[in-house]
C-alpha cells in the first residue's frame, strides 16, 4: 500500500514556475516508477512526465524542455519542476506510484493539487 499526497500547485502568471512536490509513506518507494499526470475540465487524464526506478524519464511532447521530474528515493518523494507555464498548462496535478512505464488499475494515486496557469 502507498500513500501519495501532492502539494506546491497555485496561481501563477504564463511564463512563470512552479515545483510541485509528491511525498509518498507505506511501501518501497525506490521499487516504483513514480509519475505526473493532469486533468483538465472536460478532457482526460494524461501524461506528464514519469520516471522509472532508475532515473530514465518520459515526457508528453507538449511539456519538453519546461517540465523536469525528479526524485529523491532517500526522501520518498517525486517533483515536477515546471517553467515557462502556459494556459494550457493548467489543471489538476496527480502524482502517481507503479510498477511499469504505463499505468496499471492497481497503481496508485494522489487526491492531486491545482495548477491555474492566468495574467
């Protein structure tokens, strides 16, 4: 069992940054590859970056060159470092924990933080 809670989304301008944080508890956090996924109103979940047990990453197109995840296995803990935040960019920021590069049912999930990306 692992426990995701996210933290670090707000209100920020186009253009600016953000580092959102994921600290997990309740398991082997270096046997997970750990991820970031969005949400915005009205549209599906999808990938923003993930990174596996070893470091490799894996980003959506739309986020290379601004986003870069991280994680630190001696803190439990994934971020996501955002730059050059657009519009577009906002919407709900979900931290996830599994086993593989592509989500699974039995993974697990943050309740997710609020990126609102506004002049």
């Amino acid at each position: 069992q692992v426990q995701l809670v996210e933290s670090g989304g707000g209100l920020v301008q186009p253009g600016g940054s953000l580092r959102l944080s994921c600290a997990a508890s309740g398991s082997i956090f270096s046997s997970y590859f750990m991820g970031w996924y969005r949400q915005a109103p009205g549209k599906q979940r999808e990938l923003v970056a993930r990174i596996s047990t070893s470091g490799l990453t894996k980003y959506t197109d739309s986020v290379l060159g601004r986003f870069t995840i991280s994680r630190d296995n001696a803190k439990n803990s994934v971020y996501l470092q955002m730059t050059s935040l657009k519009p577009e960019d906002t919407a709900v920021y979900l931290c996830n924990a599994g086993k593989g590069w592509s989500t699974q049912s039995y993974d697990y999930w943050g309740q997710g933080t609020q990126v609102t990306v506004s002049s």
